[in-house]
C-alpha cells in the first residue's frame, strides 16, 4: 500500500467513527503544528491561503492550489483534504480536473461547492451533474478519496433549509460521500440534515472560523 493509499484509508475511516475536529492549516507550518497537537487530519482553507498571498477568497488558480497542495502533502503524514472552491470553472469538466489535479498531488479528499465566484447558485440540476462528475473521477483513481459536497445557500444570502435539504440529498444521490451545508448555525437545523440524509454530514462551528467537525449522519 502506498503512502497515499494509507491515507486515503486513514481519512475514510475517520468519517465511519465517532464526530472528529478537522482543522485547516494555511501553510507548512501550522500543518505541522496542527499535526503535533494530535489532529488526525487537515483540510485546507482557501481564504486562509488566500490571505497568505494577500488575496481575498476566491483570487487564487488552480496551479497554485495544486502546488500548495504537494506542499502540504510533503510537510505532514497527515491526510489531506482540499478545499475546491467551484472547482475553478463552472462546467463539470472543471469539477471532475479540480479533483484529479489535488490527487495527483497528494490530496486524499476534497469539496466542490454550488456557488459560482460570478455571484449566484448554480441551477440545481447543473449542480448536480457538477458533482457527479466530481465523483466519477473520485471513483477512477485508484484509491479511496473522499468527496465532500457542499450546498452554500447559508452563507451566500439564501437560508433556505428545504433547498438545502434538497441540493444535499441530490448531492448523495450523484456520489458524494460527504455532505456540507456551511452556514448551519443551530443544533435543529443540524440534526434535520444529518436526519435527512445517510452519509457522513461536516459542520463548521460558527464559534471557531477554521475549524470543521464531522459526523455520522443519523437516519436515512
């Protein structure tokens, strides 16, 4: 088994147990600090890199993902998993690249959102064919990478829990294995998704900016 492989494994075992705290380095150097304080993984934050390279969110290419992404990858036996942003292109073809491209550089995970930087929500369907081809690519390498879907209605000025619910579900249903609404912000809304859904649901406290806890979805 490579060194990849037992990752990959790592990861997703993480995701059959109880809830962990999955925290986000910005560089080398808090990888490693967060690896020493006893993390059993790291995902990474992409307005935390962007701010290290005095951009706002959203203001970085996928080159420069790529490459902090073997950076981290070399600094730490941790696994890692990549924040995706939309995949750095609205079509699927860009989606299912953005996932190719992290794994071939070390990433044993990663997250594609809805939400297009050109300021709206893809069209559900369109959404939809995004992560499917996310996950088929996922699916192609060989190894277990885990794939997070994100639905950012919460975050993006549309707290509309039923879409959200519907946008996750449908999110399942195309292949990932990882379910992300950001922007949750109480214990009821919480529990109606992980209610609603059958695989592993993540969670950002909105007490803490760069820390994400999953969990086991209930029901389903």
């Amino acid at each position: 088994m490579t060194r990849q492989e037992r990752k990959a494994e790592a990861f997703r075992a993480l995701h059959a147990g109880e809830a962990f705290v999955l925290p986000n380095p910005w560089d080398a150097g808090s990888a490693r600090v967060l690896e020493a304080l006893g993390f059993k993984a790291l995902a990474t934050t992409s307005s935390g890199f962007a701010f290290t390279l005095g951009r706002l969110d959203g203001n970085v290419t996928l080159d420069e993902v790529i490459e902090h992404v073997a950076t981290l990858d070399r600094a730490t036996d941790l696994p890692l998993s990549v924040d995706l942003e939309n995949g750095y292109g609205p079509d699927s073809v860009s989606a299912a690249l953005a996932v190719t491209r992290a794994a071939e550089a070390g990433a044993v995970g990663g997250s594609i959102e809805d939400w297009d930087p050109e300021g709206h929500i893809y069209e559900l369907q369109h959404a939809v064919e995004r992560v499917a081809a996310a996950a088929e690519a996922a699916r192609g390498l060989g190894f277990p990478f885990t794939l997070t879907a994100r639905a950012e209605n919460h975050i993006r000025g549309n707290p509309d829990l039923e879409d959200t619910l519907a946008r996750l579900q449908a999110f399942e249903e195309a292949g990932a294995d990882v379910l992300y609404a950001p922007g949750l912000r109480s214990v009821e809304e919480i529990r109606v998704v992980c209610d609603a859904l059958s695989k592993p649901v993540c969670w950002r406290c909105p007490d803490c900016r760069w820390r994400r806890s999953w969990m086991p979805a209930r029901g389903g």
